[in-house]
C-alpha cells in the first residue's frame, strides 16, 4: 500500500483517539517489514477501539504494524520524547494536543505527522491551509473558537447571573493556542456581558489554591479548557468545583 493510502487509514482510525499502546517490535512478515506508528499522546497509552480499527483495514500489531506511544502530561518532556520518536524512524507519526504537534514538527520536517482533532491548526500555525496541508502536517481539526463560544454560552443559559468567570490554563500551554484561546473568550464576554480572568496552573495543588481564592473573591464560575492536565486531574476539579 503507497504511504498516502498509509496516512489516510491513520486518519481514519484516529477518530476514537486517544487509545494506543506501546509494543515491542514486530518481526516482518515474510520480507515486508511492517509499517512503524509512533504517537505522541497526552492521554496515555491504552490498547483499544483505535488498533481495533486499524486491525480491520488491515494494519495489525504484531504483523503489519508496529506500534511505539509515549505519554506524558509534562511539557518540559516534550522535546525529548518527540526526539525519541523520531529516532525510532517511524513510517508516520501521530499526536495531540496542539503542542504535542507542535513538539513533532519540530523534531522531524519529513515523517508525515497526522494531528488529532487539534483545534484551530490554522491559526496556531501548525498548517497553513486546512484543505491542503503543506509540508508534513495533516490530520483533523476542530473548531476551537465555536467549542469555547458554545461553552461559555451553556455556561450563561446554566448561571444567567454570570458576572465573573475564571479561566484556568495549564502554564507553558501553547503560547499561539492560548492567544487563540484569548480572542475567543474575549469575543464571547462581549457578546454574553461577563468579565473574566486567567490563572494558570502548573502543578495539581494550584487547583487547590486557585480554587480558594475564586471562592474569596467571589467568581460565579470556572472555565477548564480539555486537555492532558485537566484529564488527569478531572476529580480533584470536579470536588473543589
């Protein structure tokens, strides 16, 4: 099968992201090795629905795959982890959120690299043009500025008397995805009639502290955008919330 027939089916299979696994390599069957997937995930690395399709066109670990993930929630261990992908020489790579794209693109200029429902992929200069995809980024994409406008307009219709909601962001988060991020709940305050402030977290217990002092000040809610950080610590969020 050509590489680009290679990339589709990775796309394809992507859509129940995130669910991988880290295996050892494979032997070649007969005297065609199998192909090489690395990802890069922020959500760990289970076995599940997205080999299980890839098994059924055709791609299966063991035998015509071989898989390598790796996940972190650490920024600061991007770089390194994305080095090592690369080293591994894959055939394609695979990543979300939009800094785990980011830190592959950086890493490698030719191994086609297939985003996951990144949001805003244009505006935060991971591609150029969405329809066509230059260089060695494609995937899918979301709409980040209709999920936040959406959000925090189920956030007014659940609190009409929303005056002061908090944004609280991961610290290091893409600096072109939080500026994305800005604009949006900038332009959905205007238009709901709230005010809001950003705090940002870099380890578990900010959320402690952060949550205390919106209870201090009085803010009516908090915004968590989705994301590696924000999975991990989804049950300390919820009780403090």
């Amino acid at each position: 099968m050509r590489r680009r027939e290679f990339i589709t089916l990775i796309g394809s299979a992507a859509v129940a992201w995130p669910i991988a696994t880290r295996l050892e390599p494979a032997g070649a069957q007969g005297n065609v090795p199998p192909k090489r997937l690395g990802i890069l995930s922020g959500f760990g690395c289970i076995r599940g629905s997205f080999h299980q399709r890839l098994a059924e066109l055709g791609w299966i670990e063991g035998r015509t795959l071989t898989t390598d993930c790796v996940s972190t929630v650490y920024l600061d261990q991007l770089t390194l982890l994305a080095t090592e992908l690369v080293a591994h020489r894959p055939d394609i790579l695979a990543a979300s959120p939009t800094t785990y794209v980011r830190a592959l693109k950086q890493a490698t200029a030719t191994i086609p690299i297939v985003m996951i429902s990144t949001p805003n992929p244009v505006e935060t200069g991971l591609v150029t043009n969405l329809p066509r995809p230059e260089a060695n980024v494609t995937g899918t994409a979301q709409s980040g500025a209709d999920n936040t406008s959406k959000r925090m307009q189920m956030m007014k219709q659940m609190l009409p008397r929303l005056a002061r909601l908090a944004i609280i962001l991961r610290a290091g988060i893409d600096p072109l995805f939080a500026e994305q991020l800005t604009k949006d709940a900038t332009a959905a305050a205007t238009t709901l009639g709230f005010a809001w402030q950003v705090f940002s977290v870099t380890v578990p217990e900010d959320y402690d502290r952060i949550f205390a002092r919106l209870a201090a000040e009085g803010f009516d809610a908090a915004y968590v955008p989705p994301g590696p950080h924000s999975y991990a610590n989804l049950s300390r969020i919820a009780e403090l919330g």
